[in-house]
C-alpha cells in the first residue's frame, strides 16, 4: 500500500510516497545483473593495469557529406609490470583497423567492442612505447545530446555543415579507440588534429598550433595541442562555419586567453551573453582558486545542442538566453540572472576536469560540486541571500529515488540526484561547518590539494572531514549511499521536547540548526530518541532551512 504524506521539507510542503514495497524496489533500481561488457569496459582489469597512458596525438578526417570520420591514435605509454595484452575500447559500428608497432602489426583480439592487442615483445618496465591504431566508420549519431551522445550532424541557417561530439555517458570509445576508462588519463596530454572540408573550420580542446592547407583534397587540417592531462571524454570536435572573437582575463594566475568561437550569424548576440564567461571565471576563482588549464587557455564554442564541459573547450547551445533554455530551474528568480550552460559546464573545468572521478559511479563529484558552484556563481554577484534561495529553490527536481552512487566496476553511474540532491548535501554540510572563511579554504583546498587527479569519493570525503574537523561520515553515507530524505521527528509536550532522525541510515547523527521560540540553537539528533530542554510550554519549532532535510510533528499539533 502507498501512503502519501505531505510533510514540511525546510518549510516548503510537498507529497512524500511512503511505502515499504516502494522502498525496496528503490534501493533495488539499478541492481540488474552486470554484463560481461560492462565488466570490461568500467574495471580496472589486468589488460589495463600494466600500462600508464602517457599521450595521445589523434588525427581524424571527417566527411560530413557523408557522415563518415577515419583516422588514427597514436598512443603513448609507459610499462608498469610485465604483460602483454593490452586493453581498449571502440564502439560499433565503427571498427578497428590495423594496430602497427615498431613497423610490426600486431595481433588484436575481439570481446565485444573490447580489443586486447598482443604488443611486441621485450617490453622494459618503465619504458615508453607507442601504438599507432587506425579506425574508421559511420559512428553513432547523437540521439539525445549530451545525454544520449554520438556525432550530432547537423546544418546551420546558411546550409553549411554545423558538427559536434558529445559522449561523456557513451564514453569516448564512440567515435575513436582510447583506454576508455577514467581511472588513466594521458599526463601529457593529447594533439588532436582534424580535417574538415573548406568553409569550415575544427574547434578542439587546447590551443590552435597550426592550419594545413590541403589545396587537393579542398581540405584544412587544424591541429590543436593540450599540454595538460586530460580525461578522455573531454576530447571533442567542433566543427562550423565559425567567426573568432576573444577577450583575456586577468585571473589569480596571470592573464587567461578566453577565445569564443560562434556561428558567423550569432557574431552579435554571442559577444553579449558570452560576458557571462568572464563573470563565471571572477566567481569561482574566488569560491576553487585558479582557473586549472591557463596553458591551455579557455573557449567557449557554439555547437548544435545544449553543451558539455569539454576541457578548455565548453561547448555552448543555450540559444543566447538566460535561464536553462530560458526557464528558472531554481524557481527563485536568480536563474533568470544568467546563461545556465555557460556557468554550470564551465563549473566543470574545476570538477570533472581537474578533478575527475576513477570510476563513474563517482560521478557525484563532478555534478554535485558544479550543481552547487551555481550557487556559489549566484552567492559571489547577488549576495549569500540570493545564493540561499538558489539552491533551495532547486530541490523541487530531486527525486528521491536511488543512491546517488552507482555500481563499482560497471561503468554505472547512479541516481539523477547527484545533481541537486548532491549539491543540497554539500549547501548542508556548509551549514555544518558553520565558517564560511574554513568552508572557502576547504573548497579552494579540493582544486589545489588533488591538482589534476582521478580521485574516489573516499579521498573527497575524508579531506572535507579531516580539514572541517566535523565528523562528517554518517552524512556522506545518508545523501550518497542512500536514497531517503532524513527526517527530523519531534514532539512537543509541555515542557517536555523528544526529537530523533527517522528515514537514517545507521548511526546517523547530524547536527541541526533550529528555532526554538524564536532563539537559534544547535541539537544533534540521533536515531533514538532523546530530549531537548526547552523553558516554557509548548514553545514554536521550526528547522533552518538551509538544512536538506523533512521535518515531522509525530503528534501532529
């Protein structure tokens, strides 16, 4: 049987479903059985551990007309111990070609879109070695970009060709082959070189290092260069009929070059809302410190969906509006103060790029954190009040459903939640520590403490622990590991209060702010009932709001 229960939920009421079978199937949702694919493309296997994934240089030829890309991946890598099978991906239906090494082609061997190729022999531990692997094909077209990503082929309002990648959730196995998984990245980052039809032009992460003029096949190469390390599904393309305008900030590092590259008829309009991208950098310098990439400078870049935070290459398709696609998602009013993609996918070039889960049922820290920085962005130009109601204002899209952490090992990630739920928990844990400066220095500590790391949220957890000096584990194990909203039961007898945490998980003991008779106070409920001295009968009770929490009058007066 499902009961609905309208509870207060730090003073907004809306409908709970409370149910023992609906629990159970909650806590259940993603526990379907792992596939042999899954356990290869999202672990760690031994065909991938050997080896440390030094660089890539990809060249790809692409032919719009014919929705058609080839090219090849030139991959460096160091020996770690002795093996001799080792592991990438790429996805059908685009397919393999030959693997060359030291002039030999080499034996590959097929699981799925799994390939183990059989290297030279006599590979010396801590050595360098390359592969050269060549791929070709029609690859998947987006279906639903970025969340359903692929190719996305389309045409501007003048015919030409308008041709973007997005594949963070597909992986970047898509359209190229790569160790597609996150735990390696290339710590010398990548050169990507693409070649495109004249008329058009290749956007790609890092900065532009040469143009080729291929005066016979009526084609341009652009070869663009990342000195930094990079995770794999941040390498993208972005091709169109491009115009260039650019500005330089001067950032806590020096001067960062932003370069804007927008639809030669949108030249106008972009150099309006795209003032919004010097204000996200002044926010959260302040709120992360430096800008992570200023080798590899910062672009924003018009593509033909909503956009991706692609590593110092964001890609932008809100329409020149303000808002997400024009509408307020915090229903406060301060969403409509600013264009939604470029504040939140740029909020990943902190989180998600410079730190970047080792698995992604960790996705948590990337859209958690950028979720809140939206908060943060609204904080640093409207003030604590505005950035408040922003984030609270979002909790109308939670839902409740699953942990936000997903499965281990098999490339799953977990609820929607991780969104505003998680960005909710870290607004909470916020509260907790109580010390906006400590809250400041913790967040700011994140980007420099773990610089250009893979990170688990066991790492993430216990530095915000060790440097708020909260015990903060209990909570992290709530909002992550479970999907139900804790909440604050109590009743008031006379001069008798009894309050506790129900919806918890075990040992949950999170300190709350409240209002009792109009005085502020701190209590630190637990799962078991306990008292709370109170001086007069029948005092007002209410819960600080800016705690992620549901409140309940057991007695219900």
């Amino acid at each position: 049987m499902t009961i609905i229960k309208n509870i207060a939920i730090a003073g907004l009421f809306v409908s709970v479903l409370s149910s023992p079978v609906l629990a159970a199937d909650l806590l259940t949702a993603n526990n379907k059985p792992i596939s042999h694919q899954e356990k290869l493309r999202g672990s760690i296997t031994p065909e991938r551990s050997w080896w440390d994934l030094k660089h890539y240089d990809l060249y790809v030829d692409v032919k719009p007309e014919q929705r058609y890309i080839s090219g090849k991946n030139v991959m460096t890598y160091k020996v770690l111990s002795k093996k001799d099978r080792l592991q990438i991906e790429l996805q059908p239906p685009m397919k393999l070609g030959t693997v060359i090494q030291n002039g030999q082609e080499l034996k590959v061997d097929k699981d799925g879109y799994t390939y183990f190729i059989h290297t030279t022999a006599n590979q010396e531990i801590g050595k360098e070695y390359q592969l050269t692997i060549e791929f070709d094909g029609k690859p998947q077209v987006a279906k639903r970009p970025p969340w359903d990503g692929g190719i996305t082929w389309n045409k501007d309002n003048n015919g030409k060709h308008f041709i973007a990648t997005s594949n963070q959730g597909n992986g970047a196995s898509i359209w190229w082959p790569n160790k597609d998984h996150p735990y390696d990245e290339p710590d010398n980052g990548a050169d990507v070189s693409v070649e495109v039809p004249y008329g058009l032009m290749d956007i790609s992460n890092g900065r532009l290092v040469g143009i080729d003029d291929n005066k016979q096949r009526q084609t341009k190469t652009f070869h663009w260069q990342v000195t930094n390390t990079i995770n794999n599904y941040a390498i993208s393309l972005n091709i169109g009929d491009y115009v260039h305008f650019s500005e330089q900030y001067q950032g806590e590092k020096g001067l960062l070059d932003m370069d804007y590259y927008v639809l030669r008829d949108n030249l106008a309009k972009a150099k309006t809302q795209f003032k919004d991208a010097k204000r996200t950098m002044q926010a959260f310098e302040h709120w992360f410190g430096p800008y992570p990439f200023y080798e590899d400078s910062f672009k924003l870049i018009e593509v033909p969906y909503l956009g991706m935070e692609h590593q110092s290459a964001v890609t932008y398709g809100n329409g020149y509006q303000n808002g997400y696609k024009g509408r307020d998602r915090s229903r406060s009013g301060w969403g409509l103060k600013f264009d939604f993609i470029i504040v939140h996918e740029s909020g990943h070039e902190w989180f998600a790029n410079n730190l970047t889960n080792q698995d992604v049922a960790d996705m948590w820290i990337h859209e958690s954190f950028t979720t809140y920085s939206e908060n943060l962005f609204v904080e640093y130009h409207y003030g604590k009040k505005a950035g408040h109601e922003y984030m609270r204002g979002q909790r109308a899209n939670i839902a409740n459903d699953r942990p936000i952490i997903g499965t281990y090992n098999a490339d799953r990630n977990g609820s929607k939640d991780m969104y505003d739920k998680g960005a909710n928990m870290l607004h909470t844990i916020r509260q907790i520590v109580d010390n906006d400066e400590l809250w400041r220095d913790i967040l700011r500590g994140l980007g420099k403490d773990f610089y250009h790391q893979v990170v688990t949220t066991q790492q993430i957890e216990q530095y915000m622990i060790d440097k708020s000096g909260k015990d903060l584990s209990s909570i992290f194990d709530q909002y992550l590991r479970d999907y139900r909203l804790p909440t604050l039961e109590y009743f008031i007898k006379d001069k008798k209060m009894m309050v506790r945490w129900s919806n918890a998980v075990k040992n949950f003991a999170m300190p709350i702010k409240v209002n009792i008779d109009c005085k502020e106070r701190w209590i630190t409920p637990t799962t078991r009932w306990a008292g709370v001295k109170i001086d007069k009968a029948n005092p007002s009770f209410s819960v600080d709001k800016n705690f992620y929490v549901s409140t309940l009058n057991v007695m219900g007066n």
